[in-house]
C-alpha cells in the first residue's frame, strides 16, 4: 500500500471531519487546557477510522521510521513516523486541529513571556519548520502489547516547537487491552511534581502541552514543565495516533 490508496483504505464517516473538529466547544478545550495542561476531544474519530489507522502499522512504505523503545532507553514498544505525503485522514487532523489550537498556543505564549507567535495556517507555520531545517514529518502511530510502556518524556525535535500537540487511542480499552493509561505530570516550581491519568475511550483525542504552560501562582504567571507517558499495558495491544504540529530534523 502507498500513500496515495491509503484514503480508501481509512475511511471518513459522512460528516467531514473539518466540520467534526470544529464542533467541539473551544472555548472548554482552552479552559481545561489553562487548568490542568489537557482536555479531551472525545469520539474525535469513529471506531472504523480508529480501526483502519491501526491497521496501517505493517505498511512500511508509508512510514519513514521505526523506533523500538527499548533500544533507545525510552519505555518497551514501538512506534513509526509516516513519511510524507501523510494519509489523508492524518493530514486532515493535523490541519484542522493546528488551526484550532494555535489561538491557544499564542495566549499561553504571551502569558509566558515568550515572544514566539504561531500563524493561523498550519502550512505557513510548517514552511516555517523547514526553513529552520525542520523537514522531517512527525505523526506517528504507536504501537504497544503486554508488558510494554512509555517513559515521561517531551517531544521535542529542533528549535521550532508548537507548544501543544494530539494523542487519539485507535484500540477500545477492556475489549483490545487492559492498562496502558495516558498519563501527564507538571513540574511546579519549588514544589513536588503533579501527576494526572487521563481517562480515554476509543476514538477519544486527548490535548496537551508539549512541554511547558503557563500556571498563575501567587506570585504571578510562572512556567510549568509538563511531562507524559503511557503506563504498561497489562494485557492485549494499544494503538495510538500521535499528531505533532512541528517537524523534526
């Protein structure tokens, strides 16, 4: 399978998915966003989008990399990064999610401090990565079966960085798995970090910070470092669909 007969392979239900992306209440998404670093998009994709995406995992020609966890110090699993051109559906979720959150992105920003601002098209923001020497593509699909999980981490791959990004569980937890919990930490300063396991459904997309928002304190707004990983997976096989705004190196 290549990448130009993946848009039969994984279907779009009839409601287009722009207008599923821009149904949700975002003024609730940027609410739970600024109170605990995440916010839940749920029923995002339905289950035989979920299911046909999962289904993508043996096709190497649409994946420009392979990384096992476990060789890189990272958790136990596996996961890949498509190449480009990215399947249709992938590419749509990127886009329109981009343009959603970048209004976010550029608050939280100037709330930091930070002087970076994001534009409203994805692709001007991408132009941007690739002129920073950013060209590599960074959706990625992971994959987990009992015993493996995912190490806290930040997904950070140059200099240029969209402060948030995507996760959508593709497998039906009790049914496909058991475990494998999303979970966040926030490191607050001169304090012990705060962990959070956020509850997730199949099809559900969970929003977070990439690596640090903003956190009004009692001396002002003050960064907080955020954190995430996956538990291990105790039984049966997780999959995921990882959307990352920024490319890498």
């Amino acid at each position: 399978m290549n990448a130009q007969t993946v848009t039969a392979a994984v279907p779009l239900s009839a409601t287009r998915i722009g207008e599923r992306v821009e149904a949700y209440d975002w003024g609730r998404v940027a609410r739970e966003l600024d109170a605990q670093g995440s916010a839940v998009l749920e029923r995002l994709l339905a289950p035989d989008e979920c299911r046909a995406l999962a289904d993508l995992y043996p096709e190497k020609d649409l994946f420009r990399s392979r990384i096992v966890m476990e060789r890189q110090g990272y958790g136990q699993g596996e996961y890949q990064y498509f190449r480009y051109p990215l399947p249709e559906l992938v590419a749509r979720l990127r886009t329109m999610l981009y343009s959603c959150l970048a209004p976010i992105a550029n608050r939280w920003n100037a709330a930091m401090g930070l002087a970076v601002r994001y534009p409203e098209r994805h692709e001007d923001f991408l132009a941007r990565c690739h002129g920073a020497g950013q060209n590599r593509p960074t959706p990625l699909l992971l994959r987990y079966e009992a015993g493996d999980f995912n190490c806290l981490h930040q997904d950070l791959y140059g200099e240029q960085v969209f402060p948030l990004q995507a996760a959508i569980l593709l497998s039906e937890p009790g049914r496909d798995f058991a475990g494998g919990e999303f979970v966040l930490t926030e490191q607050r300063p001169r304090r012990q970090a705060r962990p959070e396991v956020v509850p997730l459904g199949q099809g559900d997309a969970v929003i977070f910070a990439v690596r640090c928002r903003p956190s009004k304190g009692l001396r002002g707004v003050h960064r907080v470092q955020v954190r995430h990983g996956v538990s291990r997976v105790r039984s049966g096989y997780r999959h995921t669909l990882g959307i990352i705004f920024h490319d890498a190196r």
